[in-house]
C-alpha cells in the first residue's frame, strides 16, 4: 500500500514523466557519430617558401632576372671584372639585411640596374670599395633606396634616376659626386661627407629636406632649377670653386645653415631663400640672382661679402649680415631692396649701393667701417635714381651715410645718424645732384623730410 501510494504521488507531481524525458535528452547526447577518418592526415607544419617567401642571395657576381624579393644572406664579396649584383627586371625588394657587398681590385658597380626598369627598392645595408659606382641606377625610375651606406668607390657612390626616393642613405670617400640625382628625386635625411666632388648633385625639379653635405671638394648641395632644398647643413668643402648650397633658377632654400665653404649660398633667378644661416665661408655668405628674394637669413663673419644682391628686381628683408671682412650688404643689381636690414661690425660698409634705382629702407647700420673715407653705415657709389629713406646709423667709424659724386638724382630722406665717427657730420652726400631733405636736429627740424644726425 505504501509503494502504490508513491507511485501516486509521483505521478501527480510530474516527476516521472520528467525523468522520462531528461532520459531521452541523455540518450541523444552521449549518441556516437562513424570513426572513420575522412581521408590521410595533412601537413600540419609551413614550407620553407612560406616561413622566408624571398629569394637569398648567397655569393656574387649575381644577376636577378625575375620580379620579386631577394635578400642577402651574409657579407659578400665581388668578382674582378664584373658587377656585384645586377638587376635586370622591374618590380624587385633587394634586402641586404645589414651586410655589406665588398669589392675586390678591378671590380665594377657594387649594384647596377641594367636596362629601363621601374618601381625597384634596394635597402638595409653597405655597399663598399667598388671601383666603379656603388649603386648605378641610372635606368631606373620610380625607385626606393633606403638606410643604405656607399663607402670608398671609384666613381660615384649613388645615381638613381628620375623620380627616385632616398631616404637614411649615407655616401662617404667617394672619388666623384656621393649622390647624382636626376630630375624629380625626393632625398630625406641623406649624409654625404668626403666625396672627390659634390656632395649631393641633384637634377630639375627635386626636394632635399634635412640633408647634410660635409667636407666635399666640390659643392656640398647643387641642383638644377626649380627645386626646393630644406633643413640642410653644409659644412666644411675644400675646393675654391664650392658653395655649401648652389642652385639654378626658380628654386627654394629654407632653413638650411652653411659655414665654412667657399660660399656660402649661391641662388640663381627667381629663388626664395629664408630662413638660413651663412657663417664662416671664405667668400660671400648670400648670394642672389635677378627676380629672387631673401628673407630673415643671417650671414656673419664671412670673409668678404655678407649678402649680395646680383641680379636685378631682388629683395633682402629683414636680414642681418655681420663681422664680414668687407661689406655688409651689397646691391649690384638695378632696382633692387634691401629693406629691415641690420648690418654691423662689418669691416668696409653696412650696406652698399652700386646699382641704379635701388631702395634703402628702414636699415640699421651700425659699429661699420675701418675709419676709411669710403666706408659708411650705408654707402652709395656711382648709383641713379634712387631711394636711402629712414635708416638708422649710429657707431660707424667714418660717415653714417656716404654718397659720392657720381651718384645722382636720389632721393634722400628721414634718416637719423647718431654717434658716427666724423668731427662735422654723419652725412656725406652729393648735395648737388640729389634730393636731400634737410639735414639737422630733431628740435629744430621743420620739414617731415629731414635726416637727423647727433
């Protein structure tokens, strides 16, 4: 009676049908499926062309005849007569890993692009000794050379060619140019130091930011025209003929610094320099074509010219040009300006006019001159229709302004000259064939025109 009355009421609990029904779902759960294997295992470990999908290069001489990418496996030394590698197809990776491609006596190019081929990287290592060039690119375009050394070849250490992009690439003790660039390169971050010739010698059309060309027996930086050269140091050449920078027309310096060259800058027509720093050269420290500007640019202690204005229709703007063995500022161009200049302690004038229809404006010029009649804080010689308008010369060691007789029809006005070194006064000019406003004391002046001198 007592097992009959559970069964009751486990039944009328629901208990039963759900233990009924957990068992089916157990049963279903625990069911096996065939233990036959598909098919034979497969490989559960990579290729060797999966792990390095790259081609090495183990010995030299080696030519590559394929795209892709290949990579160097160790230090490699060259064959007498021939190249060390050659690349004779477009769209190759050449990786030397941190190795070095050594030359023996009588080998040729380190690497040589043969034929016309594009869009090449080549990186990552040295390239030493070669009696030829370290890398000749010459045929190649669209290209990458990057955080490559070229060391102590026999011609030039590097020539890309057009549209090329070096970037971290070092050429040093090359017997002619470290780079020779051709049209549209990009260099970034390059050295180039000892070379027989330039340093860097670029093509039309190219951009060199954040350079250095050190101690080259020829220019440090030259390029062809329209190019624009950036945050580079030019230090230190040999050769008489060098300029630290040294460009064609229609190109753009800026923030770039050169000592000790030659020259210093030399900008051809219709450039923009700004921003730079010419200190040191053992000629002029500025140099301007006709049609280009300088601007807020230092040339000091340089041991002839501080800044000089060749061509005609130039500017210099806000320009300090100081200590230089001769002048300060000198305008040999026809209708030129210099103009919020400062030039002093140069040995011969501040500024100097040797040109017809130049402007003088708002200048200070002081402590120049070496007490020589001729010396001013601004000189004119032989100069015509001009304009000295609201400069300031104080501490010069002869006249504050000088004017000779040969020079005529100026107009001179609102200048002010203090403490110059002249027992009667600081202005020497052609009273007779200028106009010259009045020349005396604020106090007593009457003409908004008049020069001031105490």
């Amino acid at each position: 009676m007592e097992t009959m009355k559970a069964i009751s009421i486990f039944r009328s609990s629901g208990i039963i049908p759900l233990l009924l029904t957990l068992n089916a779902e157990f049963s279903n759960s625990f069911a096996q499926g065939s233990l036959t294997p598909p098919g034979a295992p497969g490989p559960t470990m990579k290729t060797l062309s999966q792990i390095e999908p790259r081609t090495p290069i183990s010995s030299l001489p080696y030519t590559i005849t394929a795209p892709g990418a290949y990579y160097v496996t160790t230090n490699l030394t060259g064959v007498s007569g021939t190249n060390g590698i050659t690349i004779a197809a477009n769209d190759v990776v050449l990786d030397l890993k941190g190795y070095s491609l050594l030359a023996v006596p009588g080998a040729n190019d380190g690497i040589l692009v043969s034929g016309n081929r594009t869009n090449l990287w080549i990186g990552n290592g040295t390239v030493r000794g070669w009696g030829l060039d370290g890398i000749d690119a010459l045929n190649s375009q669209s290209s990458r050379f990057i955080d490559l050394t070229i060391v102590g070849t026999g011609n030039t250490g590097m020539r890309p060619g057009p549209t090329s992009f070096l970037t971290r690439c070092t050429s040093i003790a090359n017997a002619q140019e470290g780079f020779l660039a051709f049209d549209h390169c990009y260099l970034s971050q390059c050295t180039a130091r000892n070379n027989g010739a330039a340093g860097i010698s670029a093509g039309n059309d190219c951009r060199i930011t954040d350079c250095q060309a050190q101690f080259n027996n020829s220019d440090g930086i030259t390029t062809g025209s329209g190019c624009s050269i950036s945050g580079c140091t030019s230090a230190g050449h040999t050769n008489n003929n060098a300029s630290g920078i040294s460009t064609s027309t229609g190109c753009s310096i800026d923030h770039c610094a050169v000592a000790n060259n030659y020259n210093g800058i030399s900008a051809g027509a219709d450039s923009l320099i700004s921003i730079c720093t010419a200190l040191g050269n053992l000629n002029f420290g500025i140099s301007l074509s006709s049609n280009s500007v300088v601007t807020a640019s230092a040339a000091s202690g340089n041991a002839n010219f501080g800044i000089s204005i060749v061509g005609a229709n130039s500017t210099a703007k806000g320009c300090v040009a100081s200590s230089n063995a001769a002048n300060g500022i000198v305008l040999y161009g026809r209708y030129s300006t210099v103009e919020g200049c400062t030039a002093s302690g140069n040995l011969f004038s501040g500024i100097t006019v040797l040109a017809d229809g130049c402007l003088a404006l708002n200048n200070t010029c002081d402590s120049n001159g070496s007490g020589i009649g001729g010396n001013a804080g601004i000189a004119c010689f032989s100069s015509v229709s001009g304009r000295i308008e609201a400069n300031h010369f104080s501490n010069n060691k002869s006249f504050g302004l000088y004017v000779d007789a040969g020079s005529t029809h100026n107009i001179i006005t609102r200048n002010i000259a203090v403490t110059n070194t002249v027992q009667t006064t600081s202005y020497n000019v052609n009273l007779v064939n200028n106009d010259v406003g009045p020349i005396g004391r604020a106090a007593t002046a009457t003409s908004p025109w008049a020069n001031l001198q105490y």
